[in-house]
C-alpha cells in the first residue's frame, strides 16, 4: 500500500476526452509517520476524497483498473481512504 495526502485540485479547461468524467487531484506521497516524502502527482480520484485526506494510491498498469474504463490515461490513482494507522 502506498500512502499519499491529497493537497489540492485540477481544473483544466482542455484535457483527453477520456478523463472528462474523472476527478483529478494533486497528491504528496508520504510515508507511514504521514511525513512528506517528497514526491507529488496528479491523482485520479476515483473516490472522491477531500484536501487534506489521508489516502491509499496505485500507479503504474494497477492505475486504471480502478477507473470504469481501462482505456483511459493513468499513471496514478486513489483508490482507499485511510481511517487510522496502526503499528
């Protein structure tokens, strides 16, 4: 599981037709003590998560099996939100 905080939005005026319907958001990765590990991506949210929420993300081909259609474009995407970590 990879963990990221979600610390904004996308809003583009031009983007693939394919992504129309797909919020997007931008997410730092951060690390099990929730420290910002220095990397940031533009997410698909698949879950509709919130500034500042605590999420689970997949990259890479796992990216878009959590979107309607694998056909569309990425590289990232959230698909969990985090309640609590525990040791």
């Amino acid at each position: 599981m990879r963990l990221g905080r979600v610390v904004g939005r996308v809003w583009a005026t031009i983007k693939d037709g394919q992504l129309d319907a797909v919020k997007l958001a931008v997410m730092q990765v951060v690390d099990e003590n929730e420290k910002h590990t220095g990397a940031t991506f533009i997410a698909a949210d698949t879950i509709g998560a919130r500034d500042g929420d605590l999420v689970f993300w997949v990259g890479g081909a796992e990216a878009t099996r959590a979107l309607p259609d694998r056909s569309i474009p990425s590289d990232v995407s959230i698909v969990g939100l985090v309640d609590s970590l525990d040791e």
